[in-house]
C-alpha cells in the first residue's frame, strides 16, 4: 500500500512551507494567501489539535490543503466514513470534493469503517456494555452493524452480564424482588438482553 499521494506520515516541515509564512504575492488570490501568517507551532496545531477552541482552524480548503488536513485527522484516530465527511466538510470548501477524497481514502485503507467497527466494540466491551449499547454506538457512528455480525454472535454475553452484575452486586442471589428489579434495571441499562440478565443474575457462585 504505497500511493504516492497518500503519505504514510505527515511532513510537518513541507507543510510549514507549503501553508507557512512566505513573501506575499500582490497577484495571488486571497485564499492562496490566507495562511501565511500561521507559523510552524500554530500550523500543527491547527491540524491535529480540533479540541483547542483557541486555535484558528482552517477553512475553505481543496485540493492539497484539504488531503493534507484529512491527513491530520486520521492521525489522531480512527474515523468511520460518515464521520470524516462530516468533519471535513465543516472546513473544505466543497462538499462533493470531500466525499470523493474520503472514499479515496477508503480504498487504500487510511479509513476503514471495519477498523472502526471492531474498535467500537472492544471499547464498549471494556466499559461493560451490552449488545444492544454496543449497536446503538455502531448506529451514532452510521457503521453497519453486519461488519462485526459474527464477532457479536461469538461472545457470551450470559457471562459478560454475570462479571458485571458480580462486580456491582457480589456473588449472592438476590431472593429480595426490590433487589432483583434493580439489578435487572442495571444490566437493562448496559445493554444486556433479558435472557442474559436473568441468567446472570440467578446464577450461583458453585454453579
């Protein structure tokens, strides 16, 4: 996977020269210029800094400005197709530019929504949530939840639903219905499915 117009790394210093200070040019346009007072510290930032509200972030751009800022984005994480567009196109310039570059993307795998898909749901996992909290985040993030279909079906998620009713609630049976229905609700909550959560919340430590 070598396209030379998909670099693996980004070259901060062709980047400074290519959007960094320079002499301007009476005859360029507006837009060819817009960017010549941003230094070297500021440009990185600007690319892969967006949760700094104080930075200016670039706007209007196309062609190799827009790729390289594509570029910027990936390399702080991974995105789903939808999610790239959406957030590319809150600075390009054209819209139609920006699907044709994200699906770009796409086909020489520097986006990938299988990748995001399985990290989605290594993430949910990790915080305890069920099958149907791991759909609905597959969903926010319009990924088609066939991608991971059969990474869902091989998990126990009886088991999954057991730690972590055990890890909130203990090891013993609850025989009290008040105690039950909360700990129903809890793993509700998480996303379990009732079939799970009933086993789970029944079973017996020598079981």
């Amino acid at each position: 996977m070598s396209n030379p117009n998909f670099p693996k790394m980004l070259d901060y210093e062709k980047l400074k020269q290519q959007f960094g200070k320079q002499q301007p040019d009476q005859t360029h346009h507006q837009t060819e210029t817009q960017y010549q007072d941003i230094d070297d510290a500021e440009l990185q930032k600007a690319f892969t800094d967006d949760e700094t509200e104080a930075t200016p972030k670039p706007q209007g751009l196309t062609g190799t400005r827009l790729r390289s800022y594509a570029f910027a984005v990936l390399t702080r994480r991974e995105y789903s197709k939808a999610e790239l567009i959406e957030k590319l196109i809150t600075y390009a310039q054209d819209r139609d530019e920006v699907i044709s570059l994200v699906e770009e993307l796409a086909q020489n795998n520097y986006q990938s929504d299988q990748r995001v898909a399985e990290m989605t749901v290594r993430s949910q996992m990790r915080k305890g949530k069920g099958p149907n909290r791991i759909k609905l985040a597959l969903r926010s993030k319009q990924l088609d939840k066939a991608l991971v279909q059969e990474d869902l079906a091989e998990i126990d998620w009886y088991e999954q639903a057991y730690q972590l009713k055990v890890k909130k609630y203990g090891t013993e049976v609850a025989k009290d219905p008040k105690i039950k229905a909360k700990q129903i609700r809890f793993l509700q909550y998480r996303g379990f499915e009732m079939d799970a959560i009933m086993k789970a919340i029944s079973k017996k430590e020598t079981d």
